[in-house]
C-alpha cells in the first residue's frame, strides 16, 4: 500500500516522540526475526531470500518453516509459476516441472535450473491454455502448487493429477478472487491448513494455503 510523502514524514515526527519504539525498530535492522529470515536481502533484491541468500519460495514464512523438514527426494512437484521456488524445490525433492507463461521470465529461468528441473513455456493465448499444461506431462505429482496467473482454471485443470496422498498449495488464498477456487477443493474433500503472516521483502499480512487429505505426503 502507498503512503504518501506527507503521512511518512508525520510518522518521522511521531517516531522522534517515541523512542522506545524507534530504538525497537531501529534494532530490527540487526536482529530478530526479519534479520534471521533475510527480509531485508530479499527487499533489496526484490526477490526471497533466506538469510544465506539462497532462493526461497514466494510463501508466507510459517509455511515455508513448515514444508522444509518435510519435503524428500522421493517426492515430485508441478508448478504453475516459476521463480525462486523453482530452485528451492529442486533442491529438496527429486523432481520439479515448472510451467511459465511469460517468455523473457522463461528464458531467464532456463539458465539458473538445475537438471532436476523441466521448465516448460506454455502460452496463455495457445489453444490448450496455461491452465492445462500439466494435462501435457501424462503423469501425477505428490505436489501441486499454484502461483502464477490464471490459478482457478489451474485448480479446476489439476486437482486430477494428484497422485493418492498427494498436496495442493495455493499462495495468496486470502484473496477474494481464489474464493471459488478454494470452496471446489473442500468439495473434494479436502482439507485445509492456512498459514498466515508475511512473506520475503513483504510486511503486509498474507495466506499460503496446503489442500491434503487424510493420507498424505506431508505427514499433516
């Protein structure tokens, strides 16, 4: 959300009247939890980064605490949308294909995956449409995540290309827009596990959601 100049000035001024919570904030800088979480390289960077700079995923940071000690190399993931997660999922699961629709970011990614990965373009205008690239692979994943555009038809096209025990994610579930999206999987049957909070170079407050099952790859 944009502040204006005059409203960050007035905080200026209201910060200087309290010091206590300037000196707070101030500390933030050098220690605590945006400094153990590398908030303030990912800000810079405009990209998430953990604190040892390597790639992290775009998710809240409860969620992305939760998946990591649970993730294996016997696991395979889809994703619609790559970027940084691309790289921190191939880097704990045997095998990750990403689909991309924007070309430059595609032909970016192409030369920082690494051979795990399968990084596919599929053009939102082509006739059989982003949403159903998966439908391509002729296979199931334990893990689907859904993070790029277009994302209720990428539910609607994909839920069937979970293997049994297998998991949905969806980032930004808190948005209004995903609301159908997430009502067709609790019809499904499943069930879901919401984690809030912030994200890498964001303070705002957002949803990182996993759709599982009784039986599922992550042991919920």
């Amino acid at each position: 959300m944009a502040v204006s100049f005059d409203k960050k000035i007035k905080t200026v001024f209201k910060l200087l009247s309290e010091p206590a919570i300037l000196n707070a904030l101030l500390s933030l800088r050098h220690t605590g939890f945006l400094v153990d979480n590398g908030w303030f390289e990912s800000f810079r960077n405009k990209s998430p980064l953990g604190k040892d700079s390597k790639p992290v995923p775009w998710f809240t940071y409860s969620c992305n605490d939760f998946l990591k000690d649970r993730l294996n190399k016997d696991l395979s993931i889809f994703e619609f949308g790559s970027g940084n997660s691309t790289l921190f999922f191939a880097s704990k699961v045997g095998s990750v294909v990403s689909s991309e629709h924007n070309k430059d970011w595609y032909n970016f990614q192409k030369n920082r995956v690494p051979n795990n990965v399968k990084l596919i373009y599929f053009d939102q205008k082509n006739d059989s449409g982003y949403s159903k690239s998966i439908e391509a692979q002729n296979t199931e994943f334990d893990i689907i995540i859904v993070d790029g555009i277009d994302r209720m038809n990428c539910i609607f096209n994909s839920v069937d290309f979970l293997k049994e025990g297998g998991v949905m994610i969806l980032d930004d579930s808190e948005r209004k827009e995903y609301t159908t999206g997430v009502e067709f999987l609790l019809k499904k049957g499943f069930k879901k596990l919401d984690f809030w909070g912030i994200a890498a170079g964001i303070l705002f407050k957002k949803c990182t959601t996993i759709f599982y099952k009784e039986k599922n790859c992550l042991q919920i």
